[in-house]
C-alpha cells in the first residue's frame, strides 16, 4: 500500500508535466505506471497487481454509472436515429474489417473471426477521463457518452455469435462433436439481458434512496455502495460490469430531473481525479512492454484496420443519420482507445479455443 500511496502523489504530478505538454493527465499516469511495473522498475510486481484488481473494478464501476447518467433520453432523442446507425456501423465495420485483414494475413478464418469480434469493444474509461478534464460539454459529447456505452453490449453480442462459428469450424476440422451452436450464441444473449436487468433493478432502488438522501455529501457513500454491490453481483453470475453499472446511471438519469441528477452525480467531482489516477496508473503497471515485438506484423494489421473499421463506420453512421458536421469528424477519434472489455473478451477466447490451440502454428 505504501507503493500505491507514493505513486498516487507522484502521479499527479505526472500528469501535470503531460497536460504542459498539451497530452491529457492520464498519459502521465500510464508512464509513471509502466515505469513502476514489471516492464520497467518491477516495483509492483504481478501478484500485487492481481490483489489490487479491485481497485480497476471499482473505477471501471464509477466510470460505467457516469456514462449512464449522461444518457438521459430527451437528450438522445434530440440527437436522432444517427446515434443508432453510428454504433451499428462502428461495431460491425470494425469485426468486418479486422476480420477480412487478419484472413488475408493469416488464412485463418477462426482466428480472422476471434480477432474480428474483438475489435468493436471500446474502453470507456479514458474517453471519459479526457472528457471530464477537459471540462467537455455538447452534443459532441452527449455522443461520444453515448456510443462507447452501448456499442460495448454490441461486441459482447458479436463475439458470441463469431466465438460459436468459430469453435464449429475447428470442431469440423478436427471431427469433434458440435456442442451446440444455438446454447453457444445463447451465454452472450443471457448475460447482456441479465446485466441490463440487473442495473435496471439496482438502479430504481438507487434512484428512490438517493431523492430523499440529505445531507448530499453522504451521496458519494451510497453510490460507492451500490457500485460496489453491482460489482459483486457482476462476479457472482457473470454478469457485464461495465453494463450492469451504466444501467444504474441511466435509470439515474431518466427517473430523475435532470437538476437532481447534475446534483448527485456532481457529489463525485472530487473523487474522479483519484479515481483515474489510480485506474491508468495499474493500467500503465499492466503494460509489457517486451510482448510489443511478439505481436509482430498481425497487431500492426490488427491495429490499423480496428482504426480504420471504427473511424470510418463512426463517419458513415453519421452520415447515414444526418448527425451534425463535428460528429461526423471528430467522433471517430474518441472510441479508439480499448481494453476492459476487449481484455474481458480475450480471456473467454483463450478459455474456449485452449482446447483447439494444436490445430494452429
């Protein structure tokens, strides 16, 4: 804990030296973590990061409730359907894309799936981050909260569906029994009905308790509570966290005014910066750097056609749904960044395709 304690004071004054240099605070926090890491100075090494995994959860917990009491209905309305086609285009532009690349590279089609169904997913977290720092407000916004909310429930439906085509074509190939297609596509479906479920309920019990909450500096408490027990459901059966919190916010924002809203969600504007000093600093602890050169030409392939199915779906959505000009330029550029989920959706991956693992070089 005493590392922890010592990287949080250092840290912010990381973060000052990156915004000096015109790069958001967070930058700072991930170099101070990669210096302090095993790539680098070992001072936190692999079992410490795994002890202190709850940390990661928790802000990920804060930062899913904070997009969805930012979607608030009237809102979304106001902004069109362009806010539906962008998702569906970024989402299914991505896995088409990265699919189509990697099988070029590769020829493998249950790989081109796997590495296709990945790609969608965003992380949250550092769009909302560099939103909050920069004090960012408008329909730009409203947007960004929007879509890298929601087009992650889109990547955990895709990969289902690509992870049961794929473990189909491997058991074809090495004659194995089919376990069954439709229950494969099935987990994915339960889990994102469930989390959704589960945040809706959470979230009207939350609402209820926190109109009538006073003093308001007690609010903080409370909503540590129900993150914190939208966690442990979440671990318990499996559930989305990202999901499951983002609906507590949102029934939040739409059983609420939006006055009422501003004011309990407001209660956390001290305890943000905190909580993304720690978040990107274990981020940063988690980076190796000596596995960059194992990706070799398939993450450099990877990575550019991700950024090129996520930009280019973001521009066509817009365009399709008439959003306004600075969406359709600048949207793309705030779903790049990935983890959380995608890491989330990777372990699965290597769960259900370990058996299949002598099949490729």
């Amino acid at each position: 804990m005493a590392v922890i304690g010592v990287a949080t004071i250092i840290a912010i004054y990381f973060g000052k030296t990156a915004r000096k240099t015109g790069l958001p605070s967070l930058i700072g926090y991930m170099i101070l973590g990669t210096l302090m890491g095993t790539s680098v100075l070992s001072l936190i090494n692999e079992n410490s990061l795994n002890q202190l995994q709850f940390i990661t959860d928790i802000a990920l917990g804060f930062v899913a409730f904070t997009i969805g009491s930012e979607l608030n209905l009237r809102t979304l309305k106001r902004l069109g359907k362009g806010i539906i086609l962008i998702i569906l285009a970024e989402s299914f532009a991505a896995f088409i894309i990265v699919g189509f690349a990697v099988y070029l590279l590769s020829g493998d089609l249950p790989m081109a799936l796997v590495f296709g169904a990945l790609a969608p997913a965003s992380a949250p977290a550092g769009t909302v981050a560099v939103i909050q720092e920069y004090k960012a407000k408008g329909n730009l916004t409203k947007a960004l909260y929007a879509v890298v909310g929601f087009d992650d429930g889109l990547a955990v439906i895709i990969f289902g569906f690509s992870a049961a085509l794929a473990v189909r074509i491997l058991q074809a190939e090495s004659s194995e029994a089919s376990s069954g297609m439709i229950s494969s596509i099935m987990e994915p479906l339960l889990e994102l009905g469930l989390s959704l479920g589960a945040g809706t309920v959470l979230g009207f019990i939350f609402s209820t308790l926190a109109r009538k909450l006073r003093p308001l500096n007690e609010l903080p408490a409370l909503i540590f509570g129900f993150i914190a027990l939208s966690i442990g459901l979440c671990m318990w059966f499996n559930l989305s966290l990202i999901l499951t919190n983002m609906m507590l916010g949102f029934i939040l924002a739409n059983t609420t005014s939006m006055s009422s809203t501003r004011s309990i969600v407001g209660q956390l504007k001290g305890y943000m910066p905190l909580i993304f000093i720690l978040f990107f600093f274990l981020a940063g602890a988690h980076l190796r750097l000596n596995a960059l050169p194992a990706l070799g030409i398939l993450g450099v392939v990877y990575m550019i056609a991700r950024t090129a199915g996520l930009m280019g779906g973001a521009w066509l959505g817009a365009v399709i749904g008439k959003s306004e000009s600075k969406i359709r330029k600048y949207l793309g550029f705030g779903i790049l960044s990935q983890a959380g989920v995608a890491i989330g959706l990777s372990i699965m991956a290597h769960q259900k395709f370990g058996p299949f693992r002598f099949l490729r070089t």
